[in-house]
C-alpha cells in the first residue's frame, strides 16, 4: 500500500505535465490501455503455470468455479472511472491543492461508510484519519476554503474513491485478482476512449509530446499500482487501506519539489508529519490491545 502511494504521488507530476499537451478523457484512455496491457503477460504466465501444475500432478485442468467476476470487473471499473474522471475534470476548474485535499476526504468517507453497514471499527482507525485528514488539509491548503465547480466536481471524485475502496476490499478476496485489476482498467481505457472521440480534438504530435507522462502514468501509475492495491487489500482493512493510500498527497509533494521544484512549506511539512502519524495510529490496534475498540485484542490474519 505504501508504494503504491509513492508511485501515485509521483503521478500526479505525469498527469500535471501530459495535461498540457492532451485532454483528459485522452490521457485516460491511453494510460489505462497501457495499464491493462501490461497485465497481459502476467495472466498469460500464471495461466501456463497452472496447466503445467495440474499436467505435472495428472489430475487434468481445474474445473472453472463461478464466481463474482463479471460483477466485480463491472462495478470496480465504473467506481474508478468515476473517481478519475471527475478528479481529471475538477482539477481544470479548482488549485491543485483543494483538489488534493477534498479527494484526500475518502479517508474519512471509508470507515464512515464501512460503519454504516456494521463494519466494527476500531477507535485509533478514527483518531489516524482525522489525524490524516487534518494533515491533509494542511499540507494542500493555502486559503480560504470555498466550494466552487472543480471543488464540487472532485468532492464527487472523492465518493467514488469511497466506493472503490470498499469494493476492492470486497471482492479482491473472492476473485482472482489479476485479472480483476486487468478488467476494471479496460472498462475504465474503454468508457476513457468512447468520450474522448466524442468530446475531444487530438492529434499524434501531442500524443508524442505527452509520451513520457503517459508511460508512468500508464504503466507504474496504473500497471503497477493499482494492481498493487487490489493485492494489498486482500490483507488490509479497507479504512487502514484509505488512510495509507492517502499519503500519495505527501509523495505528490515531494515529487513536485524534486522534479518542479516547488517549494514545501513550514506548514505543509506539519501536514505531511500528521499524515504519517495518522497512518502509524491506525495500525497500532494489530499490536495493542488497549487501543482497540472495546480494549479487547484482536486476531491478525
């Protein structure tokens, strides 16, 4: 989860720059085409070492089970071209830093809506994310907070990141999740693709001219990352998940100093150290039982 953060903190760099040459729905479509197409290999090996294992043991192919897939890939696709789509759209109409703060509000949204459903929440898992929460704000911030059209756009980003999460952490343990990952980024690079012929003028020149952000946003951004997310969650919780997922704001801001050197404020650098204490809090209650809800201790997987 954590790299995954550094690998998404850096993107925001990729998706800053390509953004001068493309449209969004553009920069979409290619970076989840790449994305999807780099999974390719890794389902075809798992594929054949699976034939080889049950050709090695002679007990034949293994029968294919139903399962969720179909309903996973469907609706883990549609939440992360939401959240994408919106965040990509919102970001034209609001600063950089409101739209870092407002879609850093799945962190609270996650364990709020998992509660709302009877999903039993440990108190320091609340503490980490107004913690989290509060050093977001800081870190992204720079004024008077106001909602406006982006603000409003990328606060509905933010819900969808919501229902991502939950869904990643519902289904990946259910399904394979390769192929999950695989699937979601193709209706994503799809619905992407379908809009930006409609809605969008591009030619190859600042395709080209937008070759490198689109790559690392592609291939690491999306290849990598976001597979690792659905791999993580298979072990995470899904509020632990939002809260160290939401430390690619700080990453985001290292990578604008170190590759647009932007400069990180005394302010900004608090934010970012009330960021990690929150992500340490909500993992303290897997190894004391005095912070966990109800001071009982709880058994780790």
């Amino acid at each position: 989860m954590l790299l995954t953060a550094v690998i998404w903190g850096f993107a925001f760099v990729a998706q800053r720059v390509g953004m001068e040459h493309v449209g969004p729905f553009t920069f979409n479509a290619l970076r989840f085409t790449l994305g999807a197409i780099v999974l390719i290999p890794v389902i075809l090996l798992r594929h054949r070492n699976v034939l080889l294992r049950a050709k090695r043991s002679n007990l034949g192919i293994p029968p294919t089970t139903a399962n969720p897939m179909f309903t996973a890939a469907l609706l883990s696709g549609l939440a992360l071209f939401g959240g994408i789509t919106f965040q990509q759209i919102g970001i034209i109409y609001t600063t950089a830093g409101k739209a870092g703060f407002i879609t850093g509000w799945y962190v609270i949204l996650v364990p709020i809506s998992g509660a709302l459903w009877g999903q039993k929440i440990g108190i320091n898992s609340w503490l980490g994310a107004i913690l989290a929460t509060t050093g977001l704000y800081l870190l992204t911030i720079a004024g008077l907070f106001a909602i406006n059209r982006g603000d409003g756009l990328v606060l509905i980003c933010a819900l969808f990141w919501t229902v991502h999460v939950h869904l990643i952490g519902y289904y990946s343990p259910r399904v394979d999740t390769i192929k999950l990952a695989f699937l979601q980024f193709a209706i994503c690079s799809i619905l992407s693709l379908i809009i930006a012929l409609i809605i969008e003028t591009n030619s190859l020149s600042s395709i080209l001219k937008a070759a490198l952000p689109i790559l690392y946003a592609g291939c690491l951004s999306v290849g990598i990352a976001y597979t690792l997310q659905v791999v993580a969650q298979r072990h995470v919780p899904s509020s632990h998940a939002a809260i160290i997922l939401s430390l690619e704001a700080v990453f985001a801001v290292i990578g604008g100093w170190l590759l647009l050197n932007e400069v990180l404020s005394i302010i900004a650098t608090v934010g970012c150290i009330f960021m990690l204490s929150g992500m340490l809090l909500s993992q303290i209650q897997k190894y004391s039982p005095l912070l966990s809800a109800g001071g009982k201790r709880r058994g780790v997987k």
